[in-house]
C-alpha cells in the first residue's frame, strides 16, 4: 500500500474510533482537544485534524477559548481555513442559542443563583469582548425575550438604561436581570459598573419594574449584586 493511502487509512481508522467512542459514552472521557477533534472531522475530511485541535487548544489555552476566539484569530492557526473558522464560531453561536430556547420553551423560573450563573457563562461566558446581556421577566420570573445590547465597554455604553426601558415596555416584562462579562479579567465590579447599574435600576424604577440582578462573568467565578445586597 502506499504511503499516502496507508496515512489515509490510519486517519480514518482514527477517525472511527473517535466517533465510537461518542457513540458509546457521550464525550466522558474525552480530552478537550479530541473533543476538537471530533468536531473538525467533519469540517475537515480526509485530514489528521488532530494536530490542528493540539496547535488551538496551545494558543486559546482551552476549547471556550478556542470557540470565543476571534474567526480570523482561528486562521491563523495551521490547518484552519475560513470554512473551519466559521464552523467553529457556529457552534459557539449555537451554544448559547440552545441555552435561550431551553428557558423559552421549558419555561424555567430565573430565580435559583446556580442556575441563572449557567445560563451566563452559556451565554456570555466565552466572549472574547465585553458584552450586556439583558434578560426580560414576567411576573414569574420566566424568560419572555433576551437580548445582547453591544460588545465593547459596558460602563461606558451610556445609552444602556433608555435600551432596556424602551426593550423592557415593548416586551411587557415586569423584572429585569442584567450580565456582563470580565474577559481574562476578576469579576469584582468596578466603579463604573456600579454606576451603571444605578442608572439602570433608577431608569427601570420609574416604569415600575425592578432590576432583580446584575450578574458579573469572570473565567473562572462570578458576582452578584444581590448576593452582596447592593440590589436589596
């Protein structure tokens, strides 16, 4: 057999076995980089995606870096071309997707701190860019719509409290949970942080509706404004 053809052949008998072993028992067991690996077998056919799934899990560190990494980022990583870049930033997008569609449709009650932390890091968490992420509530604390409001600054983006009135009237919601994210950074807020949620809260308070949380998103921890009584 050639070279090339007995290359090939390992690689798909790689590939196999991979697929397998997901088929078996989910992704237990699964380092970060097979589970890259796994992915990009079916973005990258016919290659040894494994290498590629080492080299990006070096330089973003792990696989919520390398799926919130930037798509041009991810070019420049050996073995990653535009088609593989956006696949990639597809299923980051998905992600979060799923996330807000499964508190649509099963009605979940944001009222547990665990639980509205997850949704968080689902959502937001990976962001390379510091996003506000704005959660619409009805009376029984259920997700009726959330939204991104913009990337960069948060406690600079002075026009956030007349958004989320506006947003908050148009959707009838009678609460509010705000999030943020600290990318690379301690979730402790900052001064502008706590301006900026006064405004909000004051801004919400003259529509009677509350602002029940602010939630800060770190890499490895969190805040939270009522956990710390600042939102009492």
């Amino acid at each position: 057999m050639p070279k090339e053809d007995k290359l090939k052949a390992n690689h798909e008998g790689h590939w196999e076995r991979l697929r397998q072993r997901f088929e078996k028992s989910g992704l237990q067991g699964f380092h970060d980089y097979e589970v890259l690996e796994l992915l990009l077998t079916y973005v990258i056919p016919r290659k040894d995606t494994k290498p590629t799934a080492k080299k990006l899990i070096k330089r973003f560190k792990h696989l919520p870096g390398v799926l919130s990494a930037d798509a041009k980022e991810l070019t420049q990583v050996s073995g990653i071309g535009p088609q593989a870049s956006r696949f990639l930033k597809i299923v980051d997008a998905f992600i979060g997707f799923y996330f807000d569609q499964k508190a649509l449709i099963d009605d979940i009650q944001f009222t547990q701190l665990p639980q509205l932390v997850d949704y968080c890091k689902a959502t937001i968490g990976r962001n390379s860019n510091e996003v506000m992420r704005v959660l619409y509530l009805n009376s029984q604390n259920k997700l009726i719509a959330a939204e991104n409001l913009s990337e960069g600054t948060v406690s600079q983006a002075v026009a956030f409290p007349r958004k989320i009135v506006e947003a908050a009237l148009k959707h009838h919601a009678t609460t509010i949970i705000i999030a943020h994210n600290h990318p690379g950074g301690l979730p402790e807020p900052s001064d502008n942080d706590n301006s900026i949620t006064q405004q909000i809260k004051n801004a919400l308070h003259t529509v009677n509706i509350t602002l029940q949380e602010h939630i800060i998103i770190a890499e490895e921890s969190f805040y939270s404004y009522r956990q710390n009584a600042i939102l009492d």
